[in-house]
C-alpha cells in the first residue's frame, strides 16, 4: 500500500472547499484491501425490514456488521494488517490495545494464522469480549481505563518481544480493511436497486466511518456520510464543530463501551473533518431503544456502540423520510444483564 | 405446480426400502417457487462461526431464516401461496390459522400485495407475533389452544367471505416454498466449498423439514436430514418409531410456542417418513442454551423453536465430530421476557 495516497478529486462532496486534502488511504487502498481478505470475512448481509421502513417513511438497509467473524467490523481491519506481515513478523507475534471489539478480531485472526497475540484491554471491559479474546488464545493484559497508558503498555512490550502493533483505527491498512464495509454497501445497495441518499456509522477512534466514507464518496460523492456518537464521548462532533481535534471529560460514562476514545485519531480525523456531513449524538436511552428495535425488527443482536446508526435515526437526528439511509450496526459483543436490560427498559 | 409429482427415485436414501413413494411436491415445483419468490424474500446468509466449530469438531453452518422478512422462513411458503391467486381470489382475501410465525408471514405478505387478511391465532401466542400481525393490517381472530378448532374457524370465515385458506404446511405451494430453504442451503454450501454430511430443521406441521429434505436430498441423496421436536411435542419421533401419525397429549407444555401441533401434516407425514434420517427430541433447558448460544456466538436473535436444531447439536444427539452440519435457525420473534430469561438462565 502507498503509504500516502491522493483521493481522487472527483471523489470529495462538493461542498468542500477547502484544497484537496491528501489522506493516508484511498479508494485503490480499499479494494486492495478487499481483494485480500474477501475470503477470509463475512460478506455481512444488507437487510431491510419493512416495518422500520414503515416507521420512517424511508428506505431503510442496515448493513448487519454484528454477523461478522468475532462480532465487529474490527476483523476486517485486522485482517488486513495481519495478512501483510512477513514471516518473521509473524512468528515474534502482534500486539493491540483494544476496548474489546479490536480485541476479539485481532486474537481471532492471529489464531487463524497461527500468530501469537498479546492483547491489553480495559479492565471494565464486558466480561464477553474479555473472555472471548482469551478464548481465542491471546495473552489478555488488562489495565486501568482513568489511569493507565495502553499505548506505553503495547511499546513496552513491543520493544521486549519484537511484537507488531496492531493499533485499533491509526493505521492506513486498519482503515482500509473498515473501508471495505462502505464497498460491500454501495454493491449491496445497487444490487437492491437502492440509490443511497446518507449513511450513517458509529465513531470510536473513527477508523470505521474514515473508511466507510472513503469508500462511499468516493464512489458515490453526493451519499452524506455521518458518524454516530454516544453523549459524553462526541469528541469527533466537538472537533467538526471547532475545527480542530478536541478531548472528552475524563470519567465520562456510557453504556457504548466500544466508543471510548479519549480524542479523534491522528489518521482518521483528517478523513472525517473533510468528508462526514456531521456527527449524530446520542444519549443511552436512545441507544437502548435502538438495541430493542434491533431485536424485535430485524432479529440482530447489537452491542450498545454498534446501535447508535439506528438510535440517531429513532431520536430524529436526521430526516429520513423519502430518503434510502444506510446504517453500519457495527457489532454485537454485549453481556446478557446489558442486553436485557436494554429488551427490558 | 402438478398436484402429485413423483420424487426422483435417485433422490431416495438408498436404506429406504419401500417403494418409491409419490409425495405432493418434487425438486420442480420446489425450483419454480424459489424463481417465484425469489425477488420477493432475503436470501438469508449462511453463517458460520469459529467458536461453534471448535466447540463439535466440526463444520457448523448456520441457515439463518431468522433473517427472513417477518422472522420466520414461513415467508417463503405464504409468498409462494399468495403470488399464485388470481385477482378474483386476492379481492376476497386470505384466512390463515397459526401458532404465530406463519400469521406474521401471511399478514406480511397479504400486506405488500393488497390483500385482505384474517388471521386465527391461539390466545396465548405470544404478543409480538399477535401484535405483528396486527401491525400488518390483518384482522386477527384469537381461540382457545385447548377447547376450539382453529380449521373450522377458518372453515366458517372462508365459507362466508370467500377468501382462500392459507394452511401452515399442508398445501404443495406452501411446503415447496418452504423447501427453498433447502435449495439455498445446497448452493451456499457449495459455494463455501463444504460438502454437507447432515442437516437439522425444527419440525412443527412438518412443512420446513419436508420441503428441506425434498430439496437437499433430491440434489444430494448422501445428506442426512433431521428434524427437531421439543418434548411433549415430539409427535414427529413417535410417529417414525410406530411408523404411523401419532398425537401429541392435550396439555403439554413447552417454550416453543411455534412448534405445537397435535399430530403430523397429512402431506408432510409421508415425505418425513420416507427421507428423515430421524427426529431429534430436546428439553426446554437445552433450548435455552441454544438462544443464548446463538446470541453469543452468532449475534442472532433466535426464538425457542427455532433454535432447536442448535440444541439437538449442543444436547449431542448426533455426534458431529469431523462433519459438516447446516442447522437451519428458522424463527426470531420471541417476547422479551422470554428472552432475558433464556439469556439468563
């Protein structure tokens, strides 16, 4: 992969008009990316439910990302960077911080490959992904969310065993491996007949909606790509809004586990800044409802952070009606006292 | 669709040793369904999950018909039914008699097609799917599961309307639409490069097994197929050990609400008894397991019934060990509570 490569103009929304930016991924970067892992992923289907298209007046298609291996979107990404190491590489093993969801994908792909993993993990991590990282073989090291530095942790021990890195969203190939939902889309829409109008994607460190939209607009310039964002943790709104990357409070809560971060990306927010329509923020009730409308309308099971897409639609944070709106439910990790309480409330 | 067409006999499992018997539906008519409703149904995913694969030693891949439109392959078979009535017959309406899943698909279908539905139901169905088939436009009727006759109810509204019965499974187009299932089962294995030893689908009247087994085994006479029965209801398992229809006890109880049916289907008897390699029997605490095994390792939001096949795998009622087993996960409208429970237990 180039490591840097120029998105083509045609591909940006019109409505930017600042100089064409050049971003660590393009669109070429993407199907490459595709190329390499089609085999190794679920090409997660692209549902539609007739009732949510009732309660919206708008064609609604939910890219079911939940049913991808290990959960999440996050494989795909990792499955990329993991295909590319070299022999030696592979054999010193990978290392990657991840609130879970990175975790899973990345011990499950490095299983698959016979790689050693080492993952560090918040220590209030679901008890879900933690175990399921285990399951999957890895070296799980978790640490203190308010005090800790994963990162300082993951060079440490790079720097002992030789390990790769495997970071969860700054890097060019983990963004390309998230790119490839926004490929699948726009195929999947065409082949339903489906003009898309918007998309929307939850944020974290923004590697998903980056590469979601690369893929997107570059293909399709006029679709508004958003992010979704829980209350609390909407650095990326704040940092649209001011232009510049801006931090959460610490000691922020949210029942989005996966969508944590502390501040937008190096990599991603550049992507984000100059090609997103906006970021749609939620609170947890709306990501709650979201859950259950999931359960009941479309029979997925969908963390909190991967509802956040339909929580945006159902608390009205865009018009949809006359429109076709893409929602990436991006994952489906959640412990079974959150779950039910989310069916319950 | 012939009324009488005969299986091919090559298409028999070679232990059978009747002679060819004449079944109500054959591979054609099961082939001209899926044309007809192709446009009209999800081609739901065949999944697969690492974890399920380590925990048999085998190659698990799961049908999700969860995914269907209304939550229940029993869209299949109402959409075959429906896109057969001619104009006079789709003015004066349907009436279908179910136990849930297949007045949801009915309703669904009359919906998108403009015809009127009265639908009788058990009143203790479980309120999404009355509530469902509410919110699809139809009139529900609700009866008495243990005092009233749910066919001469639906006898009496046809003979008053003139609409036409939508019977659950016995009826040609209703089980050869159930039976695309299998023939999507056959090509998605094939392309996933798996050679399929066994198949597992719940069995209720009986339709989605028999049309399972008329597909898979017309195409691939290797195949074992099985169907899944809950305890107290497990009249399919008696009636292939006596080798004639046996009844279930008045009164039993299960958490499979779908799957409840007195004695087998006429049509679907004589096919089930002649292709099945079995049917598997499991309680209501292996059925909680498989829900919440298919929430932690599909992602997928599964109701009792249908995930049966998945308990029979998980209760080790065939061994599956170095073989490839496609579990059809046939229903996901189940009550919240339900749901907690099973996710909690």
């Amino acid at each position: 992969m180039a490591a840097q490569c120029r998105i083509q103009p045609g591909a940006l929304v019109s409505a930017v008009t600042q100089p064409t930016p050049t971003f660590a991924v393009g669109l070429g970067d993407i199907q490459q990316a595709h190329e390499r892992i089609r085999d190794h992923i679920v090409r997660t289907p692209l549902l539609e439910s007739a009732t949510l298209n009732d309660l919206f007046g708008a064609r609604i298609l939910v890219k079911a990302e939940c049913l991808q291996h290990a959960g999440a979107f996050k494989y795909r990404g990792a499955c990329n960077r993991l295909l590319q190491l070299d022999e030696a590489q592979r054999r010193a093993g990978v290392v990657a911080f991840s609130s879970g969801n990175h975790a899973l994908a990345t011990s499950a792909v490095a299983r698959k490959l016979g790689i050693p993993a080492s993952i560090i993990m918040p220590a209030d991590a679901p008890r879900a992904k933690i175990e399921g990282a285990r399951a999957n073989g890895a070296e799980v090291i978790l640490y203190d969310r308010q005090k800790d530095d994963r990162e300082a942790i993951g060079a440490e021990i790079a720097g002992r065993t030789g390990a790769v890195i495997v970071p969860p969203y700054d890097d060019p190939h983990i963004m390309a491996g998230q790119g490839t939902v926004g490929l699948e889309i726009v195929e999947q829409a065409d082949a339903a007949g489906a003009r898309i109008d918007a998309v929307i994607a939850a944020c974290s460190g923004g590697g998903l909606v980056a590469g979601v939209a690369l893929a997107v607009k570059s293909l399709q310039p006029d679709v508004a790509v958003y992010a979704g964002e829980p209350a609390g943790f909407d650095e990326l709104a704040r940092s649209l809004a001011s232009g510049q990357p801006e931090s959460n409070a610490p000691g922020a809560q949210s029942i989005c586990d996966a969508l944590q971060v502390v501040r937008p990306g190096k990599l991603t927010f550049p992507v984000n800044q100059h090609l997103l329509a906006g970021s749609l923020v939620v609170s947890d009730d709306d990501t709650r409802r979201a859950m259950k409308a999931a359960y009941q309308h479309l029979r997925l099971v969908v963390e909190p952070g991967g509802a956040v897409p339909l929580a945006a639609l159902l608390a009205g944070r865009i018009e949809a009606r006359g429109k076709t709106v893409v929602l990436v439910l991006s994952g489906g990790n959640v412990d079974p006292a959150v779950y039910s309480d989310a069916l319950n409330s």
